[in-house]
C-alpha cells in the first residue's frame, strides 16, 4: 500500500462524521458528499505530514468549506440543488433513514439561522467541538462564538407561549392525527378530530379544484389523502410558540400546519404553504436538540 492509500484509507475512518457534520450544516446530502470530497481533495494535496490531530484538521477543512457554501447561498438566496421535493414528495429510502436519525424539524430550524450562527451551534451543541477550535473557523474570538452558538441556541428551542401541560396535551393530539394519518386510519381521525373541524389551506397546498377552505370532519378526512402522502416527511415542532406541524421533503420546508386543539380534539387546523407566509413563521424544536453525534 503507498502513501495515498494509506491517506485514503485513514480519511474512510472519518468520512461518516465529515458527513453527519456536511449534512447537519448544510440540510442537502448532495451538498453535504460535495463538501466532504472536497474535503478530500485537500487532504490529498496537503499530505498528512504535519497533521497532529486528523479529525480536528478534517472537522475543521469540511467546516470552512460548509461556511463558504452557506454563505454563498445566503449572497445568491437559493436553496441547495437537492432542496425543492419530487412531485409526490417522495424520498430514496436512504434519505428518509437519514432524516428520522437527523431530524426534518432540526433540519427545517437550522435553516432559519445565519451562516456563522448554524456552523457555531451545529460544531458545538452537536459535535461537541470546543469554542476555541470553532472560533478561527468563523473568525470570531471565542467569546463572540460562544454568543453566536448562544443566540443560535435559543432561536433553535424557541419560546412556547402556553404552559409545558399545555403544549403536552396539545402535542399528544397532533401526533395521534399525524399516526393516523400515516396510517390512513379512519377511526383514529374521527378520535381525534372534531367533528365541526374547519380545515383552511393555502391554494399553494392543494391540488387544482380542491376547495380552500372544507368544514366537518368526514370532509376533512377525506382531505387527508393529499397530507397523508407528505405524512411521512411530517414531524411536530414549535409553530408560533404552540404545537405545530412541518412537513419537509428531504428535510425542505415545503408545508405547516397550525392545528387549534380544543377539549382533547382538532378544531380546525390551517396549511401553510406560500413562501412568504412559511418565512414569516416563528420555527423551533419541540424537542432538544440530539446529542453529540459519535462513531
């Protein structure tokens, strides 16, 4: 075995985490492979001559590299290449295992965050990387990072406006209608829904001829067929401070939906799905954000 073999081989044993890093920066898995074979590319030209600690120099080189690439999309105001869902809001089964182990509502939070803020909170909340290693990474001292990870912090779990019981019971709801729509479950949505529930949508949201607005329960389950095929990109969050829905193909907020939840049941609940009106949203995670990814 020659030297770039033996390079090759030792960057495999760090790849995975390159990944998850890539991937939790950036929200794209063709972006996040780009950045760790760019990654890669400078490994090999630079040689492993003089790298003392391989996965702190390759945390940091895949790092930077995620950092340009957020803010040059930030500059051009597009969204990653794999970002805008299939038709039928479909995904390779690779990419929903990735997205339950991630998280769509992570995903979908993150993206609210500025370059510096996303790199300085994903590297230290999720990786455990010490501020000083992430401060020349985002040029900032390691107390201005720290404020950066802070600020981050708090937008990602977000303020709820009703009491934790509340927001509990509200939650319990909101999963029970989301199983049961997965499921197609007709006795579940009847459970679960009121039976004078309003569904209001954004035209956006519907397919052509679909009324914006439908009343009584029958009706609305029946409109549960167009979120029942986006049911399995959907997962509870914070929507305004209270139980919420986002629906997020390949980890893109595409839909949210904002239930009002009265005596244990769904009164009426409101798709959002035009792009101003999901930009307007106050997003945040109803759960804490997952531990410090290891190999």
């Amino acid at each position: 075995m020659d030297e770039h073999d033996r390079l090759a081989e030792r960057f495999e044993q760090h790849r995975a985490r390159l990944r998850a890093v890539a991937h939790r920066m950036l929200g794209s898995l063709t972006e996040a492979e780009d950045a760790v074979q760019e990654t890669w590319l400078r490994l090999d030209r630079a040689g492993a001559g003089g790298i003392e600690n391989p996965a702190a120099w390759l945390t940091t080189v895949v790092s930077r590299i995620c950092l340009d690439m957020l803010r040059a999309r930030a500059a051009r105001r597009e969204e990653p290449a794999d970002a805008v869902p299939l038709p039928d809001g479909s995904e390779p089964e690779q990419e929903v295992l990735l997205m339950d182990s991630v998280g769509r509502a992570l995903l979908v939070v993150l993206d609210r965050l500025g370059p510096a803020e996303r790199v300085a909170f994903v590297l230290h909340d999720l990786f455990a990387v010490p501020f000083e290693e992430i401060a020349p990474i985002v040029g900032r001292s390691p107390v201005t990072t720290k404020k950066l990870a802070s600020r981050a912090r708090h937008k990602v779990h977000g303020d709820p406006v009703v009491p934790e019981a509340d927001l509990a019971r509200q939650r319990d709801v909101v999963d029970a209608f989301l199983a049961a729509a997965r499921g197609g479950d007709l006795d579940g949505l009847l459970a679960v829904l009121a039976p004078g529930v309003v569904r209001r949508a954004d035209p956006a949201a519907l397919p052509p001829g679909v009324p914006a607005e439908v009343r009584g329960a029958r009706a609305v389950i029946r409109e549960t067929a167009v979120l029942g095929r986006r049911a399995r990109h959907a997962q509870t969050a914070l929507v305004n401070g209270a139980v919420g829905v986002v629906v997020a193909p390949r980890g893109r907020l595409v839909l949210v939906l904002v239930p009002t939840v009265e005596d244990g049941r769904i009164a009426a609940y409101e798709v959002i799905a035009a792009p101003a009106r999901l930009a307007a949203l106050d997003l945040a995670l109803l759960d804490p954000a997952p531990a410090a990814f290891s190999t």
